[in-house]
C-alpha cells in the first residue's frame, strides 16, 4: 500500500515539478504517473551502477557529483518518454533537484504517516 501512496504522491510531485519549472513538461497525471516509474525505475537499477562506476569522481568532489547523477537520470526518463520533456542537462539538473526535495518531503510524511498505524 505504501509503495501505490509513493508512486502516485511520486507523480504529484513531478506535476508540480512542472508548474513550478518551464523547463520540464508534463502534459497530464497518467504522464506523470509514467514518468515517476520510470524515474523510479532507473534509480533502482541504473543509479546504483552509476554510483560505484563514478565513486572516484564522487569522492573528489565531496559528493557533489551525485548531483550530476541524478540529472542524468532525470534526463534518461525523459529521452525515453515522448510524453515527459527537460529541454536540457541544465533543466534535468534543476528539475531533478526540485523532484528530490518534493521526494524527501513525502518520504518524511509517509514514514510518520504509515508508523502511526
């Protein structure tokens, strides 16, 4: 059950992610819902290989290169979804990082939500 709440909080938030930023596009809910699995789904299988393959890059940068990661990611669902447009590395690089706070915040709510029962 709480995974269903994730992913359709997970879409909500890639709407707003697209009101609040000109630079990604999200026409509708059932795009976004697409969209947020497969972002879902390349964080779960591509992301972690990514991690360890750049872990060098990462710990010269302190971490901030986990940033770059997670745009790319943002980009990759977007090149594979015609329904889902960034426009740029530079607008996945903003666009992934509203979507992660937006991510965060109902990963806290579901945590506090889901405890209490």
């Amino acid at each position: 059950m709480k995974l269903l709440v994730k992913w359709l909080l997970s879409a909500v938030a890639l709407l707003a992610v697209a009101q609040i930023y000109s630079g990604v596009q999200v026409p509708g809910f059932g795009s976004a819902l697409i969209a947020a699995f497969v972002i879902g789904l390349l964080n779960t299988v591509v992301r972690p290989v990514l991690v360890v393959l750049t872990l060098p890059v990462t710990v010269v940068t302190l971490g901030l290169f986990l940033f770059v990661i997670n745009a790319l990611m943002f980009w990759a669902a977007s090149g594979l979804l015609a329904s889902f447009q960034v426009t740029g590395f530079g607008a996945a690089l903003i666009g992934s990082l509203l979507y992660s706070l937006l991510s965060l915040l109902i990963d806290v709510a579901l945590e506090r939500l889901f405890l209490h029962k």
